[in-house]
C-alpha cells in the first residue's frame, strides 16, 4: 500500500528568536518603555524593529554603513565595501542581550532583517541591535508609541488635557528648549513611582494633582 507524506504545513504567524545584544542605556530605555506601558519587553523591542525598518529616516542613516545594496520602498542604497564593518563600531561596548521573535516569511520582519543584516555584512542579530539604537535615537518611535499606548488608555478629554499641559509648558519654556511627550511622562513616572500601576493611571492621577493645585 502507498503511503503518501504529507506535507508539514508552514504557519503564516510563523516568528523567529533574535537575540541582539545592546548597549547598557539602550537596554535601560527599552525596560523602561516596558515599564510605564505595562508591556512585555520581547514586544517592545519587536515594535521597535518594525517601526525602524519602515522609517525612510532609520534607513538613511544606516545607509552609511551599508557594505552592500539595499533597496528601500522604491529607493535603493548603494553599498561599499571599504566601509568598516559595523561590528568593529560595536567593539568595547558593554552590552547586554535582549529576547524578541519577529515573523518570517517573504516580506515579513525577519526577512526584511535578513536583507539588511546582509547590506550591513554581519548577522541578524548584530543588525537587529543596530537598528533598534538607530530607531530609538534617530526617530520619533518613543514619541508615537506612548502617545498610542496613552490614547488606548485615557478618554479624549485628558488626552486633550495632557496635550494642552505639554503646549504650556513648550509655550513658556524659558530655555528654548522643546519637551517631547516621552519627556513629560518621564517627569510624571519619577513623580508618581509609588502606586503607579500603569502609563495611563499614572497620567490620570498625576492630571487630577495638578488640577487640585489650581
């Protein structure tokens, strides 16, 4: 009697380790974003490899270390191989490793890694860790991922609020200096760490503070 093999079905939600190994601070930042947003680390830094590899700004920063072509949307970085490799900039920096799983399949994350790990001439993991630096510092992630996790937490009517506080504070900044968003909730997080058990109540509580002073 025949037996026929049946094919292993490949899933479409497939995901796949990536293990990059990131500078101290770097790594401080993303528990912190862990933190104040109530969110697992491993998706965090997931969110933040997404975001980078579709940023045209992320791209043509790393574009100066590209060893190799990479094309981007409809833009297509040349490479050159007389550029140091990026794992000697990496060099003598202490590091710690974080976990994350991105999808794989054609055109997913990972496979969108893969390509720029080859442009950069080093492993996926290595690129990983370069892009997730490059995404943090080189683009406004930290800004829209808290405004998405404050918007899925607080009514309009704070949200409003919050935005009115930071226009103020922006307004009479005496330094000339402009605050971010990430750079209040940072001041409301160090202000509220005793009881605070999420962005979104530490905001509201620390919204329903400055309204009592009024």
């Amino acid at each position: 009697m025949r037996v026929e093999e049946k094919k292993r079905k490949i899933r479409s939600d497939k995901k796949r380790d990536v293990k990059p190994s990131l500078p101290i601070d770097l790594k401080e930042c993303i528990y912190r974003l862990s933190y104040i947003t109530n969110t697992p680390v491993k998706n965090v830094v997931e969110s933040i490899c997404i975001s980078g590899l579709a940023s045209s700004k992320v791209m043509d920063y790393l574009s100066n270390y590209f060893r190799r072509g990479f094309s981007f949307g409809s833009t297509v970085y040349m490479g050159d191989m007389s550029k140091e490799p990026i794992r000697h900039l990496y060099k003598n920096i202490e590091k710690e490793r974080v976990s994350t799983r991105l999808k794989d399949g054609h055109g997913e994350t990972y496979d969108v890694l893969k390509r720029l790990a080859y442009a950069l001439d080093c492993s996926p993991a290595l690129a990983a860790s370069f892009l997730i630096e490059a995404s943090i510092r080189n683009s406004d992630f930290v800004d829209e991922y808290m405004t998405r996790h404050l918007e899925e937490e607080l009514d309009h009517r704070r949200m409003q609020e919050l935005k009115e506080v930071l226009k103020f504070i922006n307004k009479n900044n005496p330094y000339k200096e402009e605050y971010s968003l990430h750079n209040l909730i940072s001041y409301i997080m160090d202000e509220l760490k005793v009881g605070a058990t999420s962005l979104g109540s530490s905001v509201q509580n620390w919204l329903e503070s400055i309204q009592h002073k009024k």
